[in-house]
C-alpha cells in the first residue's frame, strides 16, 4: 500500500511541472512548441486529478480527469486547424 503522503508529494511535483509548462506556453518561439506546452498542460492535469483521487479516495475526480483529457484533445485539435493568420495575429 502506497502512503497517502506520497500521492500528495507527487501531485506537488507535477504541478511545479505544469508551472515549467505555462512558462513554455508564454516564451515559446512558434506553434509547434507551444502546441507541445499545451498538450503537456493537459496531459499533467489529467495525471494530478489521478493522483488526488487515489490519494484522497474522490472517485469524482476520475471524471473530472476524464472530462479535462477529453477538453486537451479539442483543444490540440482547435490549435492545429487554426488559420495561419489568426497564428500571426497572435503572435505580434
């Protein structure tokens, strides 16, 4: 049996992951790694509402995770069919 205390180191140690990531999002040089960023910041969200739903016994939160994988996979889809005019807009 796993500490509940190490469910909770874990969570902190992916959400210092999460914050690399959102400095990755805003310094990132072009699309691709920013898409990358996003991709990791809904990926690690899934995996902390993992981890406090096992470590805190929520099973609530594996929907919550489910809904947030469902949510990353759109929004990586919306970022790849996004016109290349409205990419430069948002770059300047």
């Amino acid at each position: 049996m796993i500490p509940v205390e190490l469910y909770f180191l874990l969570a902190i140690f992916l959400l210092l992951n999460l914050f690399i990531g959102l400095i990755r999002i805003y310094r990132g040089p072009d699309r691709v790694t920013r898409l990358l960023a996003v991709q990791l910041f809904g990926t690690t969200t899934v995996a902390i509402l993992l981890t406090l739903a096992e470590g805190m016994g929520i099973p609530a939160l594996r929907d919550v995770a489910l809904l947030f994988a469902l949510l990353a996979a759109i929004v990586a889809i919306a970022f790849v069919r996004l016109p290349p005019e409205a990419a430069e807009e948002e770059s300047e």
